[in-house]
C-alpha cells in the first residue's frame, strides 16, 4: 500500500490547484480535466503493474470491518465491551508472534478496560510444531490459564515439544495430571484450530502475526497505533 500513498495527493493536488482560478468551468470541462487525470493515474499505475481496480480493491479492503467471530470461544482478555478489540491470527512458532508477545501482555495489563485482546491460531504449514502447541494451550485454557500460559511459552518458540509444554503448564501453576491428558491435539482441538485458519483465510490473513483492530485489517500493526488509540479513548 506504501507505493498508492502518492497517488491520492497527487490527484487531490491536481483537483484543489483550480479552485484558485477564479472563471467557473463547465461539467464537460470538468469531466475532460478528470479524465485527463485519470490518464495520467493510469499511466503510472501502469508502470507500477497495478492498475485502478487493483487500487480500489486494496482501498476497500483496508477500510473494511470485518466479522471476526469474537463470541465462538476464543480466547479473550480485558473488558468484552471495550472499546478498542485487538484480534490476532498468530501461532507459537513463529519468531515475529513471540517478538511482540511481551508488548501485548504489558499492553493488556496496562489497558484492561480500554482494550481485549482476542487469540485467533492460525499456524503456518511449515510450522510443523505449531499446531500441538495450540492444542497445549487449548488445555491451559481449559484450567483458566490460557494467557498466562500464552505468555510464558512465547520465548520458546524453538523448542515447543512435549517437554516445553510440560515445564511450561507446571511454571505457571496448572494440574499437571489433567494437562497432560488435555494436551493431546485430537479433532475436536483440530477443528478450533480448522475454524480459526477457515476465518483467517477468508479475511486476508496471509502471515504471522496478523491483526485486526475494531474488525480492521492493519498491516503496519505498531505499538504507535495502539497508543494514538488509547489518546483518542481518553480524549471522548
């Protein structure tokens, strides 16, 4: 999206130069000044290799709100009517996800009631270990624990087996019988796991982390958005 930034201001610019002209213009003046422009728009799009539908397309889909289905069991934390919904489609093993972790627990802890947090998997095939430590975390949401769980397993993103999950589950205080029976990925953690990838896939998430903020799609997802936000909370 980077490269269209230029092409709004340089046809607003086009457009806003002739208010300073004071003799008024025809609609067929008007429109062939238009159509002028969009020649141009067009010639340059042409040369970038995209053209005026794949413009409008990206427009609308950055604009659009999407239905993330919050309400089918994912895991959530902070005030459910908050104002600012952070929806992420992310995995364990992907360095990015574990990189930002630590921003998302401190921005929760410091945010309960102006922002949730809502976990969507969606592991990346050629994550091989991702999926059982979904399942793993599955079962730490069964005790209450999902986030704490969440956090603490973050860093361990290259080494996620049955022994990490094990020392994981105990470090942050989980029945280790019922976790150990729980942790196991069966259908019924594939189907989560299966439903969670369906919806990523069909909003546009194509990576790791993905996130969605008030049901928008933000690729430059930042902590200076977020915080921008938060202004914008305290100043209604």
């Amino acid at each position: 999206m980077k490269k269209f930034i230029i092409l709004p201001l340089l046809f607003l610019s086009l457009v806003s130069c002739e208010a300073t002209k004071p003799a008024p213009k025809s609609s067929e003046s008007m429109q062939a000044e238009l159509d002028e422009v969009k020649g141009v728009l067009g010639f340059i799009l042409e040369r970038m290799g995209s053209s005026f539908e794949q413009v409008k397309k990206e427009i609308e889909n950055a604009n659009k709100v999407h239905d993330l289905q919050l309400d089918v069991g994912s895991p959530s934390i902070g005030n459910p009517k908050a104002k600012i919904v952070i929806v992420e489609f992310t995995e364990f093993q992907c360095p990015y996800c574990a990189r930002i972790t630590p921003y998302l627990d401190s921005l929760t802890r410091a945010n309960p009631d102006k922002i949730r947090l809502v976990y969507k998997n969606f592991p990346l095939s050629f994550h091989k270990d991702a999926p059982a430590a979904a399942a793993s975390a599955m079962a730490a949401q069964k005790q209450g624990k999902f986030w704490e769980y969440r956090w603490a397993l973050a860093s361990n993103y290259q080494s996620l087996n049955d022994s990490t999950f094990i020392e994981t589950a105990k470090k942050v205080g989980l029945n280790l019988d019922q976790f150990k029976k729980e942790m196991v990925l069966d259908a019924d953690k594939q189907a989560i796991i299966d439903r969670d990838m369906k919806l990523g896939s069909e909003v546009g998430v194509q990576g790791t982390p993905n996130f969605y903020v008030n049901g928008k799609r933000q690729d430059r997802f930042s902590p200076q958005l977020i915080e921008q936000m938060l202004i914008d909370y305290d100043s209604l």
